[in-house]
C-alpha cells in the first residue's frame, strides 16, 4: 500500500484507472489522508487485517512542540508529481485533490500506537484541552501549506475529508472542528478561484455551520435528505451527494429506481454534484459502478 502512496508512476496510474474504466466526470488523486502524519515523523504502516496505524503517536507536549510542518510540501513532493502526471494524462477531465482535515487528522496522530480508537482520543481530548489546540493549530498550517501545494501542481479543485468529526456534540464541533477548516479555507493561496469542498461521514447536521467557512461545496451523507437541505442552504453553496452505498449491493431495479429518485429531487436546483454519501464499499461489484456511473450520466 505504502509503495503505491509514494511511487508517483504507481499513483498515476491508479488515479487513472477509475476514469479508463467507468468514464467518470472527475478523477480523485489516488492518495491517503495520512500522508501529512507520515511527512511529520509519525510514522504510518498498512497491516492487512486491520486500519491505519500510527507508529509514533502524539502522547504528551512535548511531542507536540517537536512537530516540524515547515517542510511538510518537500516531504510530500511525490503527491505533487503524481499531480502532475496525472495532469499530463488527463485532457478534459478534472483532477480532484484532497488532505484529511485537522479534527480527523488529530484523531489517528493522538494515541498509543495500537490503531485508530476514537474513545481513547477523546479521552485526550477532554484532559488536555489546551494542547488539543495547539495540535489542531499546527494540523491546519500543514494542512494549508499541503492544499497550497497540490493548488500550485495543478489540482482542479480540493476536497477536506473530516471522516470522524461526526463523533462530536453540536457545541464541540464548533471549539474543535469548525475553526480549523475555517483557518485553512481562509488561507489557501488560492488565485485561480479552485473550488473547495468539505466532505464528512454521518456529519450532515452540521451543514447550518458548514456554509460559512468559505468552502464552495458542502458533501452530504446519505442520512439527509438533500433536496430540503438544499432550500436551507445559501445559494451560491453547492450540494454534493449523497446516494446510500449500500445500495450499489441491491437489485439492479431498485439501485435504479433511488437513484433516480435522488436526481430528480435535485433536477431543478444549481449547484449540484451526485456521488455517494460515502465510499465504495469493498464487496460492491465494478458492474454495478459502472451501472449506476452510465445511469447518472444517462438522466434526463
């Protein structure tokens, strides 16, 4: 897994093969979200049978003030060469880029080394108050400095994946998640206008407080209902989502007939972008995406 992550050739190609395949609108730069952990000593490693693990994880202070992010775009320069081979590649199809937001970042580099456990990091959370800012804090500057870098290799647009924010309580999101996207939107150097999306995984009851951060696109898990969604929301935010996964594992009719649902219910709106409320999961058939791919592409 490692190889193909840093190889840019390997992440090329792996980048290319969904739009070789299915024809989609748009390619995603075949990455991971914990590249930025890696690049700042940490340490990642892939084990079949299980998640991410971080090898050095954050434990104390000090660890923290030892957090170099200067130097996170020279240490991720391969992302930016697979940037731009792809780029090479592609002739009309947009190349998304994208990084883990701070909160979600936080929540693998803080730990004891045994993989991913949200329990045990919120248990850090709530003792060590002051240095879960500092964290956060140099999380966005990385973060920043790692989008400014793919903006300036040549992405088309930028998604912020906070796949575990949806742990937090209204009033927590709001000290510990929704600043830190703020921070590194507003300070993106950003001059050819690339569109920002915010992508979350069962944070959907957020979407009040999302469309004022300055992203462009707010993505919506499958558990809103995206059509009343898009009423409440500012009119120059668009919408992306949000079909059910799961559903890529029912019956060709009934894929069919949400799918359509879900379309016409946002036929007449703008600013619109169909995907799922979250990933492919592993057992889906490559039929099947390529089913539901012509069938979107197909609607009237």
């Amino acid at each position: 897994m490692k190889n193909l992550l840093t190889t840019p050739e390997l992440a090329c190609e792996v980048t290319l093969q969904p739009i070789r395949t299915y024809g989609m609108d748009a390619a995603i730069l075949f990455s991971d979200i914990l590249t930025i952990p890696d690049a700042l000593g940490l340490g990642v490693e892939y084990p079949e049978s299980r998640g991410p693990v971080i090898t050095h994880p954050i434990q104390n202070k000090k660890d923290v003030d030892s957090l170099n992010i200067s130097n996170i775009p020279e240490k991720l320069d391969y992302v930016m060469q697979a940037i731009q081979r792809v780029k090479k590649e592609l002739s009309q199809v947009p190349l998304i880029g994208f990084s883990g937001a701070p909160f979600t970042l936080a929540s693998y580099m803080i730990g004891d080394g045994q993989g991913h456990d949200l329990g045990k990091f919120m248990q850090f959370v709530f003792q060590h108050q002051a240095l879960i800012h500092d964290v956060l804090d140099k999380l966005a500057q990385a973060v920043t400095y790692y989008l400014n870098a793919q903006i300036k290799a040549g992405v088309d647009a930028i998604q912020i994946f906070d796949s575990w924010s949806s742990v937090l309580s209204w009033a927590y999101f709001k000290e510990l998640a929704l600043p830190y996207l703020k921070k590194v939107i507003q300070n993106l150097d950003n001059p050819n206008h690339v569109p920002i999306t915010v992508f979350g995984t069962g944070h959907s009851v957020f979407y009040p407080l999302l469309q004022d951060i300055g992203a462009q696109v707010i993505s919506l898990d499958s558990k809103a209902d995206i059509a009343l969604v898009r009423k409440a929301v500012l009119p120059h935010i668009a919408l992306q989502g949000n079909l059910d996964p799961h559903l890529l594992l029912a019956p060709r009719d009934v894929l069919k007939k949400q799918t359509e649902n879900l379309l016409e219910s946002m036929q007449h709106s703008q600013g619109y972008i169909f995907n799922l409320g979250h990933g492919v999961l592993p057992n889906v058939s490559e039929d099947n995406v390529k089913f539901l791919v012509d069938l979107v592409k197909g609607f009237k």
